[in-house]
C-alpha cells in the first residue's frame, strides 16, 4: 500500500518532517516537482553578485576587487 502526501517545505515543521522521512530510504522515496519558472522575486545574477561584493566592502571597509596581493 502507498500513500501520497504534500508537504508544505517553505515552512521549519514541513522541512522537519522531509528530514525525518529522509531518513527512511528502504520505505520512503521523495520526488521533488521540477520547475522551470523563475520565481517572481528572484534577482539577476548581476545584482546578487554586486550585492555579494558591497556586503564584503561594508565587512571589510575597502573593495576586494581592488586588493592586489604583493
């Protein structure tokens, strides 16, 4: 007998409940659905990397990209 169940993952107790099935192999197979939309609060790669890059200027106080190593 199976059963078929949907699990909430955006939320800890869904994520919780994944790991623990998980755990299971020889009883419990999880598939994922794939998706090919880009979800609609997604940045480009552009933007995130600048984004990465002025986090580490405010950690650091200068920008790496300009650091050269003697």
């Amino acid at each position: 007998m199976n059963v078929i169940a949907k699990i909430d993952i955006s939320s800890p107790t869904g994520r919780k409940i994944v790991r623990e099935l998980e755990k299971h192999k020889k009883v419990v197979k999880i598939t994922y659905p794939e998706t090919n939309e880009i979800p609609l609060d997604a940045v480009s790669i552009e933007f995130g990397i600048e984004e990465f890059w002025g986090h580490l200027e405010k950690k650091f106080g200068f920008d790496l990209r300009t650091y050269e190593e003697n």
